[in-house]
C-alpha cells in the first residue's frame, strides 16, 4: 500500500486538523462539519496529482487552447453517516463523479472492547474498470474499510483504489495496508499512535459522527 501521510508537511491542513481536535473550537458542528469538508478537497487535490490525464482542446473567447483534463472514471463511497462531510469535500473536486453509499456500524457482543462490523445499507453503481475512492473519516482498527470493501466486491473490480482518511491509529493503517490489494492508495491527514482498549483513537478527536450531527442513542 501507498501510504500518503500529508502531515509530514506544514500547511494550511494543519489549521483544519487542530480545530477538529480542540474540544472548544469542535462544539461548533457547523465548523466541524466545514473543517472535515475541507479536508476532503485537500485530499481530493493531493490525490488527483496521481489520477491519469488526457488532452483536450477547448475554446476560449479569443482562441482554441490544449489542456489536460482527469481521464479516470470515479466512483466515490462513503461510509455513513460520519462520511458525509468527508464525501461533500471530494465531491467539490470530482464533481463528475459517480457516488456510492455504505452503512458500516460497530456491534458490540458480550464486553465494550470486542465488536464486529454490521453493513445493512448499499447503494453502489458498477466499479469494474473504474477508479474507486472509499472515504471514511477515521480508520481506527481499520476493520471498517475493510468490511466495506468486501461488501463492495459483487459491484466489480475497479482499476485503481484509493482509500481518503481525516485520521488514522497507527495499528489501523497497518491492517488495512495488509489486507487491501497491492497498489491500493491511502491519502489521510494525520496519523496517531495509539488506540485504547475501546478501539478509539488516541489522542484523536472524539467520534465524527456525534461531532458532526449530534449524539446517537446507544441500543
């Protein structure tokens, strides 16, 4: 796996990431959602440097010019619901894409540190031959991605994968880049080292989808 860590380099991001985390500045759901969509279109930019390109003329008022357009055909999936505002930010950027949604939610059996992960809702266009872009905002065990994925198999095979992360525990990152295909891409903002014994990252920023669109009643 391709690992694109893009906090190894000072920029704008950075701004983006310390509000998400800062328990503060996070209260504003409005903020944090908008914080979380611009990410995504930083993502989506640093990803499209790897996309295929092909020439094009178009005319200007003045004359007929040559450019390079995208050449892939994108699928973009997000994982619900914390996704959204992930999915919005790449949308900004692939506005031509295809989209595909994937419900992917932890059940907790008989103790609170051992879980599975339940996917019920998908709705998905064909993946064969295109490029496939599975957005999730935190990648904690990692086991998520890789349920969706497996869920997205019956869809076809796309040509290239890329997986668009917010953040990442270290022991996550290190599961999906075992368990996904050669090749597979993984753009993500910034990456932890731990996890604690419930499978949160830490030091994180809390759980996105209570942050983005208030707290869930736990059944």
């Amino acid at each position: 796996m391709h690992i694109h860590n893009l906090s190894k380099d000072n920029s704008i991001l950075n701004t983006f990431i310390s509000e998400i985390r800062d328990v503060n500045i996070q209260k504003n759901s409005m903020r944090f959602r908008r914080n979380i969509e611009r990410i995504g279109e930083v993502l989506g930019y640093e990803m499209s440097k790897s996309f295929s390109f092909k020439k094009q003329k178009i005319t200007t008022p003045l004359a007929e010019v040559e450019v390079q357009t995208i050449n892939n055909e994108v699928v973009l999936c997000s994982i619900l619901r914390a996704g959204l505002p992930l999915h919005n930010g790449l949308l900004n950027y692939f506005d031509t894409a295809e989209n595909a949604f994937i419900s992917a939610y932890r059940h907790y059996l008989e103790h609170p540190e051992t879980f599975e992960i339940v996917v019920e809702y998908l709705a998905c266009p064909s993946l064969e031959g295109k490029t496939l872009i599975l957005a999730d905002p935190m990648v904690a065990t990692g086991q998520s991605l890789l349920a969706t994925f497996k869920a997205l198999k019956p869809y076809g095979m796309p040509k290239q994968i890329h997986l668009a992360a917010v953040i990442g525990a270290e022991e996550g990152v290190n599961y999906i880049a075992k368990h996904f295909p050669e090749g597979t891409h993984l753009w993500i903002a910034t990456i932890d080292k731990d996890l604690n014994n419930k499978g949160y990252i830490v030091p994180g920023f809390g759980d996105a989808g209570d942050l983005a669109f208030g707290k869930k009643l736990q059944h």
